[in-house]
C-alpha cells in the first residue's frame, strides 16, 4: 500500500522524499515501513532531492521570475535539505537573477499607470515579493524607469540615498511578510 501511495503522488508531479513521507504518514502507514519504502526508492532513482531542487529552480525562476531568497523558501517548505538546496540555487547566479529582474519590471512597466514615484513603489514592492534584493530592485527599477519616458526619465535620476534607504526599508517590510 505504501508503494502505491507514492507512486501515485508521484504520477501528479516530482515530490521530495519528505512530501512522501509526509503523504505516507497521513496515510497511516508507519515510520519503519515508510523509510524501507523511501529508502527502496532512493536507491533506484525514482526520488531524488537534488534533482528535484535543481529542476524546481529552474522552473521557478523562468516561469515565475523568482529570486534565490523565495525559492530557498519555497524548497525549505518542499522538506529539501539545506545543502541540497544551496547547490541547487548556485547555479542561479546574480548576473541572471539581474536579468530576470529587469526583464520582470519591463513587462510590468509596459501596463503600468500612475506617477513614476507610485509605479516605482509598486514595481520594487512586486520584487521585493519575488525575493529579490533591495538593491537588486531597485536598481532593476530606476533603469527601467529611466529608459521609458523623459518624464520616467527625470524621476528616475531624482533618486538619491534618502529615497533609496525608504525604498529598501518598504522591501524589508515586504520581504518578512513573504518569510
């Protein structure tokens, strides 16, 4: 029974070993005959953490647009283990974590409607929920910003230090709200 439980979850979709034990457990099936299971299956492949983690980053941040803070979230919630999950986001390096970013805030900027000091607010406030870093977004955001229009443009360079520091403390805020 064990068996087929986790051959039907994973027929849904990949799942880590600790969403399986988790199924097995709501299940009723017991913690001895639940890690003979896991363990069976680990052995010949059919779950792998690590594979798990490096496909879930890949799909996450292409798809979704997130950043290495939120999908280290997102894989700590799965029950993937700490190291696994750090390699697994080291191939998402800054430069391409950057270049998401940017292109997230292009598309947004495209809809977007309101004063440049609002559509700045909520385009680093949509990033700051993806993970990304206060410097990160902003930065993303002020060019975006600048390139568009010279309106954009002049506010975009009015930015200094002070509006910078109100900005990282908003994604701050954001970010505990996300963790």
């Amino acid at each position: 029974m064990a068996r087929e439980i986790c051959l039907r979850q994973l027929a849904v979709r990949p799942r880590t070993r600790a969403e399986l034990a988790g199924a097995l457990a709501k299940r009723g099936i017991s913690e001895q005959v639940s890690a003979e299971v896991l363990d069976r299956y680990d052995e010949v492949g059919i779950i792998d953490d690590a594979a798990f983690a490096r496909a879930w980053v890949s799909s996450r941040h292409t798809g979704r647009g997130l950043a290495r803070r939120a999908l280290a979230n997102e894989l700590r919630r799965k029950g993937v283990d700490g190291d696994v999950a750090t390699e697994a986001l080291g191939e998402l390096d800054e430069e391409t974590e950057a270049d998401t970013a940017r292109g997230l805030v292009e598309r947004k900027l495209r809809t977007a409607r309101g004063e440049p000091d609002a559509v700045f607010r909520r385009l680093v406030g949509m990033l700051a929920r993806k993970g990304y870093p206060p410097g990160v977004a902003i930065r993303a955001v002020k060019d975006a910003l600048a390139a568009q229009s010279a309106e954009a443009a002049e506010f975009a360079e009015q930015i200094d230090a002070d509006a910078l520091a109100d900005a990282e403390g908003d994604l701050d805020r954001d970010t505990r709200a996300v963790e």
